[in-house]
C-alpha cells in the first residue's frame, strides 16, 4: 500500500480510529483522545505507522462500520419492498371484494326477476305454447314443473285465451270468472307471466303445491 493510500484510508477510518483511541495514543506516545473529541488531520495517525496488530484493529473497526451502514440500508430497502407489496395485496383485495360483490348483486338482481316472473319476450296479443311454457319455467320450480304443467295442458293446452263456452273460465288456468287473474296484475289479458304467477299461488294456497293440486285434479278431474 502507497504512503497516498495510507493516508486516504486513515482520513476516511477516523472515526475508528478515534474509537481505538487509547491503542493510537500509545502508538503515538500521546495522551489518547475521547470519543466526543473531534478529529482533526494532525491528530490523524497513518495506519503505516501502527503495529501491526493495531493496524488489523483499525481496518475491522472501519469494516465493521462499513458493514453495519450497508445493514441498515438493507433494512430500509428491505421494508420499502414489504410496504409496497403490503399496498399492491390490499389494492387486489380491494379489487376482488368489489367484484365479488358486484357479481353477488348481479346474482340477486337475476334471481330477483326470475322469481318476478319476467321474461325476455315483449308482451303481445298472443304466444306460442313453447314461448309461455318458457315463461312458466322461470316462475314455477323445477321440482313442481311438471305437475304444473300437466294440469295447464288439461285445463287450456297452453292458450292463454281459451275459453269455455259454457262457464267462461278463461286462460291458462282457467279462472272463473277471469278477472281473478287480475289480483297478480292487471295485465293478466296480455302476459302470460300474471296468469301463471296466480295460478302458482292458488294450488300453493288452495293444495299446498301444484304436484298436490295435479294428485287432486287426477281423481277430479278438476282442481
């Protein structure tokens, strides 16, 4: 090591020195310095001109420095990086809970129309019996369907405008009189879905299901 590099280095490990200050003043017959003492060039010792058992002291003491400084902003680099993914995970928590909770409402809104009786096709004059047995699906459960429909088709045969001559029971379900339809909606003349929606209502009241108003109507002929 050049005489050049040996000062630079004891200039730059003055603190650690300073921190052997008692090993340094005896080397150099001096009464040594206190940690609070503010080191100045001229109380600097070259690291050349200490044994060199005193020389390996100095360089640890100075390494030691180096390596609990490049520690503690390892550290702080180190809780940037948990800060920041903390952050980046709340912000996708964020994200998923509101689409769970928006896929949640669409689910209610969906089960809330269907159970609305509503359907996808524009209220006319007249249907298909496949486009009100549609309708029907989406009102009736699924377990009480096929009950529900075998009466229908005794009663009307999935026209909602038939009508009995003779009595004048009217409709799918064949109300008598017909305005009872009115009581699930006004528009029982015109949507399937009102006429259905009373006819659910009357064998759940009347039979307690329609799979019971069908047992019924299979020995009566009629419910």
């Amino acid at each position: 090591m050049s005489p050049i590099s040996v000062r630079g280095f004891a200039v730059a490990s003055a603190s650690a020195v300073t921190a052997v200050g008692s090993v340094v003043g005896v080397a150099s017959n001096s009464t040594a310095q206190t940690n609070d003492a503010e080191p100045t060039a001229a109380d600097v010792t070259l690291l050349a001109d200490l044994p060199a058992g005193q020389q390996a002291q100095v360089q640890t003491a100075s390494l030691t420095q180096q390596a609990d400084a490049q520690a503690v902003q390892a550290d702080a680099g180190a809780r940037k990086d948990a800060e920041e993914a903390a952050r980046k995970a709340a912000a996708e928590t964020a994200v998923a809970k509101k689409a769970a909770a928006e896929k949640k409402a669409r689910e209610r809104a969906e089960a809330k129309k269907s159970a609305a009786g509503s359907t996808v096709l524009s209220v006319r004059s007249s249907y298909t019996a496949a486009q009100i047995q549609a309708v029907a699906r989406q009102i009736v459960p699924s377990g009480q369907f096929q009950c529900f429909s075998d009466i229908v088709e005794h009663e009307s045969g999935w026209n909602m405008h038939a009508m009995n001559a003779s009595s004048g029971a009217y409709g799918l379900m064949q109300a008598l009189p017909a305005s009872k339809y009115s009581s699930a909606g006004s528009d029982w003349q015109t949507n399937p879905a009102t006429q259905i929606k009373w006819g659910l209502n009357y064998m759940n009241s009347r039979y307690g299901s329609p799979c019971q108003a069908w047992a019924f109507w299979q020995t009566h002929h009629a419910y």
